[in-house]
C-alpha cells in the first residue's frame, strides 16, 4: 500500500503538497507507520495552506479489524461433559459483520468490495483481497477446530446475500477532501469517518479563501478571450467536481497541437486528482470488454486519439447516457454492471468519424474549440514561473472555490445553453461526422408549410457525364443521392435515410413528421433548397444541438 500511495503523488506540485499531508495521516494511522509531528508541515504560497484544518485531526482512524480468539466456538453440555462446535454460518456472520464494520463494505449493485482508507471507500479490484481478510478473522475466532472452506464460504454468502456491510449513503451537498467533507450549503468542514465517506475523495485540502486568477487568465487567452465560452468552461468544471452524469454530455476538445487542448485536459486531471481519472482511447474502450472495469468509480473518463477511430461508439453512448456497463475483470468471474458518474473529456486535432450516425451522439457532445497557440515569449514567461504546475495547479483549492459558488441549477442551465461559440462548433462537428446532417445544412430548407416527397433511387447514367438521379430537384432521398455523388461520400440506403433524416432533423431543432401521401412517403416541415436561398446553417437563429 505504501508503493501505492507513493506512485500516485509522486508529483511535488501544491496539490501533491497537500496530498502529503493526506499520505501522512494514512501511513500513520492505517499503515501504524510513526512519523515525526512536523511532516505534515508544509510551505504553501501564500493561500492560507497552513492555517487549514489539520487533516488528523479530521479524519477516523482507522485500524486492522480484529475478532476475540475462539468466538466462533460455541459449547455445549452433554452426559458426557462438553463438546465444542463451530457457531451456525448466520451467527458467524454477525460477529463477522461486527469486526468488519467500519473497515470493509459491499456494494450489491455492482458486486464489489471496499475498503475504508480513512478519506474514502476504496474499491478493490480482486474480491480475494476480501476473501483474504475473512479467512485471517475465521482462522483466529474458529481457533483449534479450524473450518471447511464451505463455512467460510455460507458465512461470505450471507454477509454479501444480505447486505450486511453496505456502503454509507452518499450526500451530494457535500464534497470530499483530504482534511474533511465540505457542506456545500454552510461552508463548514464535517469529519470523515467510515460512515460518512464517500467513494472518492480530492487529493488536497479545502483551504477557504484561495483563489485562481492565473487560471481565470489562461482560460480567457485559450479561447480567444470569449468570456462566454470561459463560464461554459467554468460550469463543465464545476459539472466534473460534483459529478454530474445527469447532464448526459461529453466534452470534445477540437484543434490543432499546442494550443492548448493538453493543458486543460491535465488541469481537469488535477482537479479531480489522478487516483479518481482514468485515461482511454475509443478503440480501447469499444473493443476491449475489461476497460469500462477501469472507468468504476472514477469521477473522470480521457479519452485521446479521437481523430483516428472510425468505429461504433456504443459504449460512450452508454457511459455518457447513464445505462448500465460491464464490470468484468480479466480473471474474475464478471461481477455485475454499473452506470458510471462521472464525465467524459475527449480530444483531438480532427473532428470525430464514426460510423454511428445516430443522435445520440449529436446531442450529448460538446464541441470547443483551442485555436491560440501560445507566443515564444508567453512560453518563456510561462516557463520562468515554473511551468504548467507551478502557474496553474498551485490554484486548484482557489479554483475549487470558484467552481463551488455555481450552484446545481447554474450548473444546469449553462450546459445546457451554450453559447454561439459552441453552438458553431458543435454543428460543423456534426455535418463533419453525419453525412446526413452535412447534406441538410447544404441542401435544405426547414418549412413546417412544406410536405416533401422522400422518393427512390433512379439512376440517369449517360456516357461520359456524371451519374444524375432522376427528380433530384424535387425528392429527398434523390437530392441526398445526388449530393453524396458530388461530394464523393458513402450513399445510404432509403430505409437508413429516413431514419436519419428525422433524428437529424430532431437534433437540429427541426420539426418534421412523416406522413403518407397518394404518390408516396414524405416528410412535413422540410423541403430542398433552391439556388437562391441560404444554407440551414447561415440562419439567424442559430441552431442549437
């Protein structure tokens, strides 16, 4: 456990500081590892760091849980004297659930064992880990009369069967940190203990007071100093702090290198800290059926190298829409599924091609933007003051506190209305992945006055000319064929047209339905667009995806 914990804050950045003070109290009251007073004492740069509340002082202790020798041993008076027994399997598993209370915990959803670090819950990847600990308690309480894996086995099916040892429930108006919960309503730090904690919790202190301007300033420079598009950015923080999987949306970070895509990425990563992070690739996480394992109680997915996947996306769409995913790890026997809440970063220098052209990605993705890159000598300056961690996570706890004064409706209600900078983006993301969408906002006009024949396919080949599809000017799906033929894309089949053209239809906030008149299927609200007319995607009126 000690290499664990030094691999995970093996970075000297102000967080990490924090974090010692964190890995102090957990080496010296877990791991019983005496360390003198004054480790936790460390330099901060001028944010209160000292004046917090002494993380020892905040937390339960934890220990070892420990069982009376020879509990499990009952007596019972016979003509012949006493005989000794092993307890039945349900008692045995109350005195069990006594000495493993405040130490492990099962959660029954997702069929997974924790363990109480002294911050949070900690989920352990092996269930031996659990079977380990139960066979130490059965060894000593069974004594000399020793035990068949068969009873350790009923007693582990009644404490798991019967929830015996449940997780505490989560309060979301509090927020986990190292040195305490923080009441989110009163500002107050509350302390940690087994049946308060959470499943996570921020590897650094929550210091009152601390503030980010740096960090306001590299966000303003990033995108072009649109402060719209910064308190959207703000709220997508505050949504991955707080963990909100309700708002079913994923952030995709659009440009080229060196512009800044990174720097936002690793800032999220400190924010949440490394240990509740994961990172991933799509192919990875569409092809390989252990990786959603990895994303279990984690508060934040990164998904890179976006721009050279041409695949399904089914398990994003899952993870970002709240269904349920595999817990399965390899080895191990599956143990059951699990919605994941937390949120999903991806970027790339390309917009993202798939071969699911459906709407769910369209409506859950969220497109920025990094376009500036950094001047020589904005570098060098950067560099002088220390770098990436010095400039900008030396303010996580005062970007905390920026973060927190948005309160869950703020948070709601600017995810859910992006500005016009992000409307753009999300449409050209959208016309470069759907060749539907491309098609309308090219080809198209909305006119809820207007009924349009969807029609066939009906090639005019002629040699030495293009192909052309008869009635291209007055049917859909002729006009789409003939687009396609023109843009060099892959044509779709009539059926999967249709029901792309109203889901598509529907995302680009466009009302039409089909209906069925004497020369065919059509659709209301829509009709192809003459030469003189503008795009769908010039309207005044933006259109909001």
């Amino acid at each position: 456990m000690t290499n664990l914990i030094n691999e995970s804050f093996r970075h000297k950045t102000f967080a990490d500081k924090s974090i010692e003070k964190g890995q102090a109290f957990l080496m010296q009251n877990i791991l019983n590892i005496s360390e003198k007073n004054n480790t936790s004492s460390t330099s901060n740069t001028g944010n209160g760091f000292n004046d917090a509340i002494t993380t020892s002082n905040l937390h339960k202790s934890s220990t070892c849980p420990e069982i009376e020798a020879d509990c499990l041993i009952e007596y019972i008076e016979t003509k012949n004297g006493f005989h000794s027994k092993l307890v039945i399997e349900s008692k045995a598993a109350e005195i069990l659930r006594e000495s493993l209370h405040g130490h492990l915990a099962h959660d029954i959803k997702s069929q997974t064992w924790h363990s109480f670090t002294g911050s949070h819950w900690q989920a352990l990847e092996s269930t031996q880990l659990a079977d380990k600990l139960l066979v130490s308690l059965i060894y000593t309480g069974a004594g000399d009369l020793g035990f068949k894996t068969a009873y350790k086995n009923g007693i582990k099916s009644l404490l798991v069967d019967g929830d015996m040892l449940p997780l505490p429930e989560i309060d979301n108006q509090k927020l986990p940190f190292i040195n305490g919960l923080l009441d989110l309503s009163t500002k107050q730090l509350v302390s940690i203990t087994a049946e308060n904690a959470q499943t996570w919790c921020l590897p650094y202190e929550y210091i009152p007071g601390a503030s980010c301007p740096k960090i306001k300033e590299w966000l303003l420079n990033a995108v072009d100093h649109d402060r719209a598009t910064v308190n959207y950015l703000r709220a997508w923080l505050a949504a991955v702090l707080h963990g909100r999987a309700d708002l079913q949306k994923f952030l995709h970070l659009l440009g080229s290198g060196g512009t800044g895509k990174g720097v936002f990425i690793r800032l999220l990563y400190a924010l949440v800290g490394k240990q509740n992070a994961v990172n991933t690739n799509l192919d990875q996480l569409e092809q390989n059926r252990f990786e959603t394992a990895n994303l279990y109680n984690k508060r934040l997915a990164i998904i890179s190298e976006t721009d050279k996947y041409g695949g399904s996306i089914n398990n994003l769409k899952a993870i970002t829409g709240q269904d349920y995913v595999r817990l399965e790890r390899k080895h191990q026997q599956q143990a059951g599924g699990f919605v994941f809440q937390g949120l999903v970063v991806m970027a790339s220098n390309e917009s993202l091609q798939v071969t699911d052209h459906t709407s769910g990605l369209d409506r859950r993705r969220i497109t920025v933007i990094f376009n500036r890159r950094a001047t020589d000598d904005e570098k060098l300056a950067w560099e002088r003051q220390g770098g990436e961690e010095a400039v900008l996570h030396s303010e996580l706890p005062g970007l905390v506190n920026w973060l927190i004064e948005l309160t869950h409706e703020d948070v709601s209600r600017i995810i859910r209305n992006p500005p016009e900078r992000i409307v753009k983006a999300n449409l050209n993301a959208m016309t470069a992945s759907n060749p539907v969408a491309d098609w309308i906002t090219e080809c198209c006009v909305a006119d809820i006055e207007t009924w349009t024949q969807i029609g066939d396919k009906r090639e005019i080949k002629v040699a030495g000319q293009e192909v052309e599809f008869e009635n291209a000017n007055k049917w859909l799906y002729a006009n789409f064929l003939q687009w396609c033929s023109r843009a060099h894309k892959a044509p779709l089949s009539i059926r999967r047209f249709k029901e792309l053209l109203i889901q598509t239809c529907t995302t680009l906030n466009i009302d039409v339905n089909e209906s069925r008149r004497g020369n065919g299927n059509g659709i209301h609200g829509i009709r192809i667009r003459s030469d003189q007319e503008s795009k769908i995607g010039n309207k005044t009126e933006p259109i909001r995806i």
